[in-house]
C-alpha cells in the first residue's frame, strides 16, 4: 500500500484563481454583513474614504467580536468551524465568504476586532503571498493597531474589517471616487435594502438592523408589497424535506396605477416593479436570489406581477445547493412539485388583473359595460376593433348626413387598423408608469364640458338630464360631478 503524505495547495495560484469566482461589489459586502448579522450586530456601517491619497472601504459593526484565536481561524481560507456546530441562524456556510469576497475586490485585508476589553488585528496581503507563496498572516502589535485607518468608528465591542489596494472598485486605480464609483454605491445601496429587507425592518430578529452607508440609513425594500392594502396575499404552503419545513408563499402585486406616483418611483428604481417576477428564496430570512422561476414556469408578461417567498433553514442547505456567493440555490425536487401546483392559480390572479385593468381602461358606461374597445378573434388571431355599436358613436352618427357618415366611418376604419399596438407594448413593458389614461388637465376637461353644453344644450335644446347621461359616456368625464357643477352654474345663469 503506498503512503499518504501532505500535499496543500500553491498559495499564490490559489489566492489568485478565488478572486475570480464572480462576486460584485454589492454582493462581496453583503457577505460581510452576513458575518456581522452571524455574530448578533444590529448596527453596520459601510464607510468609502480617501485616507492619504488611498482610497479604502471598511465595514464595522458592533458584534461579539473576536478575540486572536478566533480572528486567525476567520481569517483562514476555509473555516475551522465544523458546518454541525454552526447556530441556526448563522447565515455563514463555507467558511470563505471574508476571504473570497473581499479579494474579489481588493489586494489587502485588514480586520479589527474588540472583545472583553482587548483589541486584535490582523492583516493578509495578496502582494506577499504572491511573492513568497505561502499563506502569510500578519498579526498586528498595540502600536501598529494603533495606526489602522477608522479605528475610531470601532464600538466597545465589534469587527472593523477594511479593504485596501482597491485594483477592482469602479475599474479605476481605486484612489479617488469618480461617476463609476458612486454608481457602484447607489447599487449597493439598492441592493442591501432588498437582499437584507426583513433584517432591517425587524421581522427576521425582532428588532430592527441599522446599515448605513457614508452615514446615510439604508431602508428596507420589500418585493411583495405587503403593506399595501391592493397586494392580494395567498394562503402559505409548506413542504417538509428531513424533518425540516420550506414555507411558500405566494402574492400578487398591485396593478401600478395603484400605486401613486412616489410608491411606484420606490419600487422601481430598485428592482423595477415588472421584471423581477419570479420567485424570491431566502435562507434564514436573508435573500439569496429572485427575479426567476427556478425552471418552474417560463418568464411572461401576465406573469409580471406574481412573486413567490420561499423560506428556507441552514437545515436544508445540500437539499439547495447552495453556492459560494449564495447567489445560486437549486430547489429540491419536492418543492418544484409543491411549486408547479401553486403557479396555475397565481397565474389566473395575476392574467385577471392585466385583463380588468385592460376592460377598465376603455369603460364608457359601467352600468351597461359599454367599451370603446373591442377584443375579436378570428382565424386563430386577436385583434382590437372600435365598438361600432356604442351609443356615444351612434348619437355622433345620427347628427352627420350620408357623406358625412360615410368620411367618418372611413376615419374610424383607419383608426382601428393603425392601432399601435407594439409602440404601446414597448411603452408599457420599459415605462408603465409613464402612460396616463387621464392625461388631460381640469382646465381642458371643463373646456370640452363647456363647448359640449353649448353645441348640445344651447344650439341643440338638448335637456340637462339628457345632457347628463350623454356626458357619463365619455371617457375621462364620467364621474366628475366636480366639474359638471362648475357646468351647472352656467346653466342657471343662461
């Protein structure tokens, strides 16, 4: 039988291949705030600073920290933490997550960390593990402690971990903040109040985590609109696998023109209200990934405002398949099934809404259900044609003689055929909000009130009441007794 002998890994070639696993800024320091939420903080703060012509970014929180022995074994490639004895709520997995994310960025690792009274620090740099190709672990004495830039910002206890020789931030030199970097900022500020959502307004812990980012609060952005009173909220389900329980619950988004203007402006400059349809998977309360279907349906327009929230423990994390950056997690196959089922109805619910939404643009009369618009099918095709028989266009009909009938009809032919249906497509899909149904003013509404009163009452002895159902066929006027009264007052004093 041969024998077995030591054989690691070349230090330079392996550090050197583990910058390239593909984390982004924004996700690289959320894997640090996993760590400062893991060692019980409810306060973290992100700092980009110029410091002596460097440019460096330190996250500090105000955990449990860390005392030497604990700061050498986080500081290895590979946690000596066995995965059984980690906590339940440890949103850790690898033990690699401080390592890989902050050289995926950066050249030197710094990390401070305060505990019982006693301060450690420790420094790895790229520079020196290349040159030598060993795993070198600098442990810092009082004095040179003493000079780590922010070590101000550090509380009684806690970690300040600090990313210096920045070759990777915005694709500049990493000394000076330019256009490309405070985008990358505004990213991370997007993407914080998403992935860590339920952490920030206090549901995942009971009480509420605090990140701020160059001393500005990031607020809590949830997916599911759940406070507002249209989001429609589907009873949860729950698959168990191992002993443990998955929970899913789906919800469906309110139509946008339910949102004012400032709520819509929220949701979508952060994950824009449409497209991140999909399904959203958390491990222990902390976003992982969303904006797909984890190959249960196919992305589709009726589909754009369903979102299904599926919980998840560290429990079940091989039956996930759980990466490295946690930005991939394969489903296991008893909860695809449990998935699958789900989607019909929440299909149904959200197709409902964009078809009620597409009736009641057009409404006329909603007594009688009278559209302006009309859905036909032929030959296996859709199209939309005027409603030839609404009321408002037979009175307008009756008052034209034969040649006159005849220019408009033809009018009306070009207007139906030429309906941009993709023009608007696009609109709607890039810029829902954008469309306004109700586009015109008051002072131009009043107007066409005004001339109509005239041509129909003064001109043509038409009676008030008459006049009154005529007008709640229009499209934009119906139900504006505001302004039929200010059309009143001309009628007492004709």
């Amino acid at each position: 039988m041969g024998h077995q002998i030591e054989h690691p890994p070349g230090a330079a070639a392996l550090s050197s291949s583990m910058r390239d696993i593909g984390y982004s800024l924004d996700t690289a320091i959320a894997d640090l705030i996993d760590n400062s939420i893991s060692a019980c903080a409810d306060m973290v703060h992100v700092h980009f600073r110029e410091i002596d012509g460097e440019y460096i970014i330190a996250v500090v929180d105000n955990g449990t920290g860390m005392d030497e022995v604990s700061l050498k074994q986080a500081m290895r490639f590979g946690s000596a933490v066995k995965y059984s004895q980690r906590k339940a709520n440890d949103l850790g997995k690898f033990g690699l997550g401080l390592k890989t994310a902050t050289f995926s960025q950066c050249r030197m690792l710094t990390v401070v960390s305060r505990k019982n009274g006693k301060t450690v620090a420790a420094t790895q740099d790229l520079d020196e593990i290349d040159r030598t190709d060993k795993w070198l672990l600098t442990i810092h004495n009082e004095m040179e402690i003493a000079e780590i830039p922010l070590l101000d910002c550090l509380s009684k206890t806690g970690t300040l971990v600090l990313w210096r020789k920045l070759d990777r931030l915005g694709g500049s030199s990493g000394k000076k903040i330019d256009k490309a970097v405070l985008a990358e900022i505004a990213a991370l500020e997007h993407h914080l109040s998403l992935v860590f959502h339920r952490f920030l307004d206090g549901e995942a812990t009971g009480k509420k985590l605090e990140i701020e980012i160059n001393g500005k609060p990031v607020e809590p952005f949830d997916p599911f609109c759940r406070d507002h009173q249209a989001t429609q909220h589907f009873v949860p389900e729950y698959v168990t696998i191992a002993g443990a329980r998955v929970r899913i619950t789906p919800f469906v988004l309110p139509h946008y023109t339910k949102l004012s203007k400032s709520e819509f402006s929220f949701y979508n400059k952060i994950s824009n209200f449409y497209d991140n349809q999909g399904i959203y998977v958390y491990r222990n309360k902390r976003l992982l990934i969303w904006g797909t279907w984890l190959s249960t349906a196919s992305r589709s327009e009726i589909m754009k405002l369903a979102r299904i929230q599926v919980d998840f423990s560290s429990d079940l994390d091989a039956s996930w398949v759980i990466d490295i950056k946690k930005s991939k997690a394969k489903p296991h196959e008893d909860v695809r099934e449990r998935l699958k089922r789900l989607l019909p109805a929440i299909l149904e619910t959200s197709s409902r809404i964009f078809k009620k939404r597409g009736q009641a643009i057009t409404p006329i009369n909603p007594d009688k259900g009278q559209s302006i618009w009309e859905r036909r099918a032929a030959s296996g095709k859709v199209f939309f044609d005027l409603n030839r028989n609404h009321p408002l266009l037979q009175n307008i009909l009756t008052a034209l003689d034969g040649a006159e009938q005849q220019l408009f009809k033809n009018y009306l032919d070009a207007v139906a055929r030429q309906l941009p249906v993709e023009l608007i497509y696009s609109e709607f899909s890039s810029n829902p909000n954008s469309i306004d149904t109700d586009a015109e003013s008051d002072d131009i509404l009043l107007n066409k009130l005004n001339e109509l009163y005239h041509a129909a009452c003064i001109e043509n002895k038409c009676k008030w009441n008459d006049f009154l159902s005529m007008v709640k066929m229009i499209p934009g006027l119906s139900g504006r007794e505001d302004l039929l009264s200010k059309v009143s007052k001309e009628v007492k004093n004709a």
